[in-house]
C-alpha cells in the first residue's frame, strides 16, 4: 500500500549583531550541516553534497535509519538551500526499493529596523509502500503516525539549528577577527636593524 507522509516546519532566528554580517557565515554551507547534525553521523562527498545517517526512526513496530544524501548550496546574499539528493534504508530491502524521500529548504537572512534574522522552512515528505503487516492498518492511522514522526524529526532539526546556529556563528566571528587582528599585527611588526 502506498503512503504518502508530509510535514513542514518554519524557522526565524534572531541574529545578535556581531563585527561581520551573517551573511557571509552562510556562504559556508558546511558550517550549516555541522551546526544542523552531529559530525559523526555526516559524510562530506563532495563540495555541495553531504552524506547524512539519521538517527533510527520507529514506525510502528518498524524501525528504520535512513541515510540521505542532501546538497547544501549558498546564494551571494548568504540565502543557503538545501534538497535531498538520495536516500538509502540499509537492512530492510523490500523498504528500501519501495521508499522516497523529498526534502527541501532555506534559510534567508533579512534586514529590518530592529536588526538582522534568519528566516526559513523545511518540506519533508516521504513516499512509502509499506509491507503486508502494514496494509491492515487504516490509512488514517498510518498517515496520522507517519506524518507526526516526521514532523518531530523536522522540529528537532529546527531545536538544533535555533541552539546551535548562532553559537557557531558566534565562535566563526570571533576566530575570524582573531586572524584578522594577527595579520595587522604582523605587517605592523617594525623591523630591527641590529649591527
């Protein structure tokens, strides 16, 4: 029986001024992966491409761990996107070839009267022909489950993003203004002449 599970989840984040913009913090779409999953669970593959094993999900009596693939870019004005790319369940083959997942997202940073913040959403959704077991269960039942997991996956995403973000960003700043301020001082550094 296919099964069609959705969720979605906005995010706005205020941004504490700090000496650089956020923008170009965001030009770093690495330091948006880092900040949103733990680094053991994250694979780099290529510049855009990030290799990302969830952490086991129970459905029902199932429990699956998804491993999605997700290119994560960055626009000039620091507006980052990210979209699923691929996805595999290991250990369950009949799920695995039965099963899609589509994500996609942003994350814009806005300037107004009362300072700078992040604004974004997440679309989750997940294509899945569930086994035999499964089609006993009422379609109603198994949408309401299905769509709840993921909306807590989405939500827990977004706690990540909202404590970790600006703490990364944060830190970014100031080892940044730590490089610049020991470039000055070298090339401010006089020269003795010793004879």
């Amino acid at each position: 029986m296919l099964t069609k599970f959705t969720a979605s989840q906005p995010v706005e984040i205020a941004v504490p001024d700090q000496p650089i913009p956020i923008q170009h913090y965001l030009r770093q779409p690495q330091r948006l992966v880092n900040a949103l999953v733990d680094q053991k669970r994250i694979q780099q593959l290529s510049e855009e491409i990030f290799r990302l094993k969830m952490r086991p999900l129970s459905f029902m009596s199932l429990s699956i761990q998804p491993t999605v693939d997700m290119r994560v870019w960055a626009e000039s004005n620091g507006t980052i996107y990210l979209r699923s790319v691929g996805c595999e369940i290991r250990g369950f083959e009949y799920i695995n070839q039965r099963f899609s997942l589509n994500l996609r997202g942003y994350l814009s940073p806005y300037q107004s009267s009362t300072g700078t913040r992040l604004e974004g959403r997440a679309d989750l959704e997940v294509q899945v022909d569930l086994p035999p077991p499964f089609s006993f269960t009422p379609k109603p039942i198994l949408e309401t489950t299905g769509n709840g997991l993921l909306k807590s996956v989405l939500l827990t995403v977004k706690q990540r993003l909202l404590h970790h973000l600006l703490a990364d960003y944060r830190q970014w700043v100031i080892s940044q203004t730590q490089e610049q301020s020991l470039s000055k001082d070298d090339t401010q550094l006089p020269i003795l002449n010793i004879e």
